[in-house]
C-alpha cells in the first residue's frame, strides 16, 4: 500500500496579518512540521510506501499524488484546511484518515469528514490501521488504550521530512522531542489531555540517533517543550545529563540546538551551573514563554511590581549567562487590561529585549481555557484557522475583543519600530516565527 501523509497548511501570525510584514524587520520563516508524521511512519510495518506532503508550501490541489490511503496529521489552526482537504479527497473517492490534536481533541467534528479518526498517540494502533486499511476494513475510529511506550518506539522517521526538502522550503532547526506528558494543567494548554499527566522520557539512544541524523543534514534543534524544567524529582536531572551528553557528542558531530523552551519563572528554579550547561551544549537562546504563568501574569497584568521584579530577573539570568531570551508574550489573560500593552512593552525596553513574539489567548479545545470559556459561553468564533494565537476568538475579561485584537498588533508594531536594524541580521534571527 502507498500511504500519503499530509501536513495541512495553517496561518501564522504574518499570514494571518500581512501587515505585520511592513514593520516586524526580521526575515519571515516558515517552522518545519511538526513531528507527528515522522513519528508515526516510523512505525509502518515493512512491505508499505509511505510519503509526506507539506500542504504549507505545496498546496495539495496542485500536488496530489496516488495513493491508497492519505493520512492529514493536524493541531487546531490547521483543522479549517484539514477538513477542506478531506472533503476535497473523498469527493474523489480516496480513502481518508485523520490524526493529531484537534482530532484526540474534537473527534466528532472530524468525523464526518474521515474514514477514520485516530484519537491519542498514533504509534499504539498505526499497525492496526494498515492492516485494516489493506483488507478495506477501516473502522471509523480508533484510539489508543494506552500511552506509547517510549522505550521501545523506534526514532522518529525525519528522513521524510528531510528529503521533501526543496529550494522553496528548508528549515534550518526541528523540534527534537526528549519527552510526553505534563501534570501540570495550563490555562491553554492541551498536552496533559492528549500526551497523559506523566511525564515518560525517550531513551538516551532514541535522542542521540535523531540528533544525529539531523545534524548530518546540516541541522540544527529545538528543545520546545518546557517539561525539561519543571520541578519534579529527576526530571532537571536527566535533562542536565542530556545537555552534557550533547556537550561531549559536539566534539565528534556538529551538533547545534537552536534554543530550549521554558516557562520564564521555571529559570528562578535553577542552579546557576546550568545555565553553562546549556551554553555549552551550544545552546545560544531561551524562548521564554511568558503568560502561562502566575509570575508574569501578575506582572504584565495589573502591573504587580514584586512580579516585575521577578520576571526582570529571569531575563537577567539569560542576559548574564550568554544565552539570548527571545521572550513570546501572550496578551488576553484574564487579568490583563488597557495597560498590559504599554507595561510589556516598557517592560522590554527596560531589559532591552533584541526580539521577542507577541501572541493572543486562545482557548483551544481540550485545554481548562477552553473548558471554561464554553462553560461561560464566552467564545464567539468557531472557525478553526482563526485558533493560531493571532486572532481574538472569546471575549476577554477586561476589555473589548477588538481592543485586545488592535493591542496585539500595536505590540508587534512599537515593539519593531526601534530595532529596524534586524533586517541586517544574522540569518538565525529568521528563526523568529511570524
Ligand atoms: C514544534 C512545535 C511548533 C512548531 C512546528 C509546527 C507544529 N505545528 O508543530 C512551530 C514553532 C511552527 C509551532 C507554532 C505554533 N504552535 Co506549536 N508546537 C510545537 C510543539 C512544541 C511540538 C510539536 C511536535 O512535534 N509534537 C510531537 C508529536 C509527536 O506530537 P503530535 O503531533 O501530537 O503527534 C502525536 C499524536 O497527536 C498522533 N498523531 C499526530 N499526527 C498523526 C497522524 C496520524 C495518521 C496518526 C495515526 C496519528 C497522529 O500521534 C503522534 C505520535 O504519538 C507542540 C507541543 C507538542 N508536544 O506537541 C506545540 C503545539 C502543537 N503548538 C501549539 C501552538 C498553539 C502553536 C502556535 C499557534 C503558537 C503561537 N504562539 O503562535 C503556533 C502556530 C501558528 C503560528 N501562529 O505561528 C499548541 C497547539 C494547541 C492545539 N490545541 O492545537 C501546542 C500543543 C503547544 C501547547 N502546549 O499548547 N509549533
Ligand atoms: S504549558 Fe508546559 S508546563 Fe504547562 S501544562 Fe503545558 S507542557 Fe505542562
């Protein structure tokens, strides 16, 4: 069987508002896939083609190859094409599957759309699948019983990604994945109801092989998820023993980890020793996430000074250790208001902030924000393209919809107005993504 996998093209925030582009000076990027596509076709029994399509640059309508079964893996901004995209297919009378968050999330929009749904972590039941599929079988959804065991999955599949390259589209990093599952529950977050409550780590060998085969291609990664830091016993242990893992590795490879994720206030939690450890895994950026947070909610919010002081120092932390922080702030929180524009944005002249990102609340399904939002019928907007944190889709507590939608963009806009000289850049600034 030929098995077609297809990323579904989703806005970011410079598509989603072109006039972004005139003054947010950094080249414009676009983020490879993520990696649930490679994850799953790794796990395709032998005997099967599998091959990927990158909706993004390659718009399936002019690209559609053969297939015996097309497999759309997608999170929530990229459901409105999703959906499109199967529509267009089965109108064909191709055969249709749907994976991913929004379809763990929300399998019962999809359904109508699919042959089937597959619900949770694609490696449990993707040889199920196949089987199925080959015998013309396919039952309408399947979902995993369990979460994948990490120890015995084999390395993500990246080689397909990586050969799909072309002169339109070659990212220069790509996520590399150290771990699932998260037992913390952010406002919106939706990792703990699609990946478990526990955290579960990939072997060191698994990490190492990927690593690897992305660094001989001349790629960098990103550590982009922030559960590397989070207080739990073992946890800063076994991520410390990584970054000196990779530390030695870099003497034998060029291996170069773009930037590690974090929660800002998870940096007060750290020994100092291991902001060195993280420079010396070649690590040259923190993307700082801020608005998930007591700290810097209480900060940007009512302008609470003890939390200013707090977020100050986290950046300090990057500052003085050599590891630049690309702040990402997220506007719309329940406690923020008028103000919350002018205190971010004094708050990054202040610590003189090189770049940073500016993105909107959303209640994505399957997060507590989005529990209490539908249970407060304060969402207005369903339509799925606008869930890409560049759109206002609720009704904020302290201000109009339209004011937060204009303060966002006023945020991007002054924030950019005095660093024009971006445009000269180093070409890793265009990591940026917007
Ligand atoms: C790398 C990354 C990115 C990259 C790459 C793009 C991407 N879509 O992934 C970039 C930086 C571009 C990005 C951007 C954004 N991202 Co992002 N990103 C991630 C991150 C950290 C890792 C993705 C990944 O590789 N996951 C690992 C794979 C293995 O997981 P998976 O895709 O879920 O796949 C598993 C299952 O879902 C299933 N499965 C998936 N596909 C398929 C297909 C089939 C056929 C089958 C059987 C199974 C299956 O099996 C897989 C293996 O178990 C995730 C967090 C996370 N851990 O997922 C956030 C995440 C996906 N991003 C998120 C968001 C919100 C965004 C932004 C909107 C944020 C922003 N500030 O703007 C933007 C998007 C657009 C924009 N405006 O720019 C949210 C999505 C929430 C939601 N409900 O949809 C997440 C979950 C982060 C979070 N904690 O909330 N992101
Ligand atoms: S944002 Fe990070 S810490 Fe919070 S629930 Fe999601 S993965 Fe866990």
């Amino acid at each position: 069987m030929k098995i077609q996998f297809i990323y579904p093209a989703f806005e970011r925030h410079a598509q989603a508002h072109p006039e972004l582009k005139e003054y947010v000076p950094c080249n414009e990027y676009i983020g490879s896939p993520s990696l649930g596509i490679a994850s799953v076709a790794a796990c395709t029994p032998p005997g099967h083609e599998v091959a990927f399509l990158d909706d993004r640059i390659h718009p399936v309508e002019d690209h559609l190859p053969e297939a015996d079964l097309y497999a759309l893996s997608f999170f929530t901004a990229a459901a409105s094409r999703a959906l499109e995209i199967a529509d267009m297919l089965r109108a064909k009378g191709k055969k249709v599957i749907a994976g991913g968050i929004f379809p763990t999330m929300m399998s019962e929009a999809c359904a109508p759309h699919f042959d089937s749904v597959l619900v949770g972590e694609g490696e449990v039941y993707w040889e199920q699948v196949i089987a199925d599929a080959q015998r013309g079988e396919l039952k309408p959804r399947y979902e995993a019983d369990r979460p994948a065991d990490l120890s015995s999955l084999p390395r993500p599949a990246v080689e397909l990604y990586l050969e799909a390259e072309d002169d339109l589209f070659s990212p220069d990093d790509y996520p590399l994945q150290v771990s699932r599952g998260c037992p913390f529950k952010c406002d919106s977050c939706v990792l703990p109801s699609c990946m478990g409550k526990k955290i579960r780590h990939f072997p060191d060998d698994t990490i190492w092989e990927t690593l690897q085969v992305f660094a001989r291609a001349g790629k960098r990664c990103s550590l982009t998820e922030d559960t590397s830091f989070l207080p739990i016993p073992g946890v800063k242990r076994r991520f410390r023993e990584l970054l000196r893992r990779i530390k030695e590795f870099r003497q034998d490879e060029p291996v170069e980890l773009s930037y590690v994720g974090t929660s800002m206030p998870l940096l007060l939690n750290m020994e100092e020793e291991i902001f060195d450890e993280v420079r010396q895994a070649g690590v040259g950026r923190f993307y700082l996430v801020g608005g998930f947070d007591p700290v810097t909610r209480g900060a940007f919010g009512p302008g609470d000074k003890a939390m200013v002081e707090k977020a100050e120092q986290c950046v300090k932390l990057c500052q003085d250790h050599g590891v630049e922080p690309y702040v990402s702030f997220l506007v719309g929180n329940e406690q923020d208001d008028e103000g919350t524009f002018d205190r971010m944005l004094e708050f990054s002249q202040g610590m003189k902030l090189n770049i940073a990102e500016f993105a909107i609340a959303t209640p994505y399904p399957g997060s507590p924000m989005w529990k209490k939002m539908t249970e407060q019928d304060r969402i207005f907007d369903h339509t799925w393209k606008h869930y890409n944190d560049a759109n206002v889709v609720f009704k904020p507590a302290n201000m109009s919809p339209e004011r937060l939608q204009e303060g966002y963009l006023y945020l991007w806009r002054e924030f950019y107005r005095t660093r024009q000289h971006l445009q000269q850049a180093d070409s890793k600034l265009a990591t940026v993504q917007f």
